[in-house]
C-alpha cells in the first residue's frame, strides 16, 4: 500500500467505551493493521469532545480513512467533522456498551476474524446524517422517555459509566414506572399535531439502546428519518408496549405513529432532555432535519439490511 497521507488510516480509540472495551481491544486492533499491511495511526481519546478535535485534524492533514473505535458516541464525535467531506471514508470497529450504531452497517457487537477481513476489504456506502438544533446523529435522537432515560445514564465528562446494560435496564424499568408525559407542538410533512408524548425517537438506524427497535423499518441512506411517536400511555400499556419494542412489533398498536420526514419540529413548554446517539442534551425547542448521504461509511456488504446498496 502507498505510503503518502491519502491512504493512510487512523484510528480514533475510545479508551472506556464499554466500560474498558476501548482499551482491551487495542492489542487485537494493532495485531490486524499489521496483518493487513495497513499504513495507520492509532490514537486515544483523553476527555469529552478530544475525537471530534481528532478527526478533524486527521481530515486537514488528508488522510482519507478516519476509523472510530468505541460506541455510538465515539461514532458520533468522529464521523461530525467528516459529514459532507466525499474525499473520506469513515467506520467503526465497535467497543462500546449498546453499539446500536454498527447495526445499520451489517457488523455485529464485536469483530470476528472475518469481521475484520471485510471490514478492511473496504466495501463502501453513503450514509444519511442527521441534525438536531445543529447538533449531528448518524443513528438516533430520542425525546421523552428515552430522553429521561439517558439523562438518568448521563455520566459526565471524564468518569466512567459503570453498570453496564443491566444496569441501564434497571433504568428503563424504573422511568416505565415514573415518568410524566409533556406536551409538545409537533410540526412535520407540512401538519400541527398538539399531544402528550410518552416517547419520540427519531432513527436513521433501527436499534436503539443496545435491544429496541424502535424504528425497525429505517434505511440508513434512504434520505428520510424514521419517527416514532408514542403518546400518552397508562402503566399498562407501557408495559405491553415494552416488551413489543426488542422485535419491532409495537408498530401495530393504536398509541404508536409511525412515519418517514425529511424534517420536523417539536416545542415543549418547559425545558427537556434528549440524546444525539445516546449523548444528553437539553432544549424547550427541536429542529431536526435529514442529510442525505453525509458521510462515505465501511459496511459488511453481505450482513446490512439497513441500507439502499
């Protein structure tokens, strides 16, 4: 392989993504770039927001594949810079907790040896974007429940999420119990909807916190975004609803609305949390909006059903 910066890999690792995975997969990862003869930098993220300032200087110095190594928020930091660059090609090895994210590329939780030849045989498709208040998210954004759910799983910059997926569940089922629906102005497809919404996740990719399916019918490069709009629920019926979403059956109850937009946005009276890729944030406002074909993206070419290929 040439050694000039065009073709030179790097790869951007995420230490404590799945609580350590980041770090313990870096023996296996330098044992593959050597194997397949890969010219590539490998560098470890230091604090909150250190991948995005690293991607964007892998793209100025003009190095064509810039790799995320972590979860869906490594993916995130790594991929925002790239969005719109045609000349870079991105992906991820994951390491995280949920890994939702490597779901639409047809790759599993973690690399098998056959993973890793496909991956750097470098099959390559576009994938979509989005951006909500500006902010970019290359699988979902989730309100209200959802919403609260991360904000509960919010660990801030620097620490260490601990816990692991039983321990997010136990989050899940205690916000079943607890949590209040807001109202919220939904404007989309050119119509006003005024509702309490017990969630509303909005998907590029169709898996959502490491088991749902929320929005099980996304296409990853399809120019829309997949919404999910559930209201108001009893205790009842959330439960029911939450057993349905791990195999993508909720779609035929009466309290779901299920449908494609290239934009829409949503205003609540008070102030409330939502996540870009599991990342927490905090508006009364939403402004979300698809980006066709953002980013050049490696995918298993015989393991994704999520993308137009």
């Amino acid at each position: 392989m040439a050694n000039s910066e065009s073709e030179k890999w790097a790869f951007i690792v995420n230490p404590i993504a799945g609580n350590g995975s980041g770090e313990a997969i870096l023996p296996e990862l330098r044992e593959k770039v050597k194997q397949y003869n890969i010219d590539a930098e490998i560098v470890l993220t230091e604090r909150n927001g250190h991948a995005t300032e690293l991607s964007a200087g892998f793209l100025a110095r003009g190095f064509k594949y810039i790799i995320a190594v972590g979860g869906d928020g490594t993916m995130n930091e790594v991929g925002s810079p790239l969005i719109g660059q045609k000349d870079v090609v991105t992906g991820i090895v994951p390491a995280g907790t949920g890994n939702d994210f490597v779901q639409i590329l047809g790759f599993p939780d973690r690399f098998t040896d056959k993973d890793w030849e496909t991956f750097f045989s470098r099959p390559i498709s576009p994938l979509d974007a989005g951006t909500c208040n500006g902010i970019p998210f290359f699988n979902g954004l989730g309100l209200g429940f959802d919403g609260v759910v991360a904000a509960k799983n919010y660990v801030a910059p620097g620490e260490t999420k601990r816990g692991g997926k039983i321990k997010y569940v136990w989050m899940i089922l205690s916000t079943l119990l607890f949590f209040k629906e807001k109202r919220a102005v939904i404007e989309s497809n050119g119509k006003t909807d005024e509702t309490r919404c017990f969630m509303n996740t909005i998907g590029i990719g169709r898996r959502h916190a490491g088991a749902f399916y929320v929005t099980p019918k996304a296409i990853g490069n399809d120019g829309l975004l997949d919404v999910c709009l559930i209201r108001e629920l009893n205790l009842l019926e959330r439960l029911k609803i939450f057993m349905m979403v791990p195999k993508g059956t909720h779609l035929n109850d009466k309290n779901v609305h299920y449908y494609n937009t290239d934009k829409l946005t949503l205003e609540f009276t008070e102030e409330v949390p939502f996540h870009v890729d599991g990342e927490v944030h905090f508006a009364t406002r939403y402004e979300v909006e698809i980006h066709p074909n953002a980013v050049r993206m490696i995918y298993n070419s015989h393991g994704s059903h999520c993308l137009n290929v």
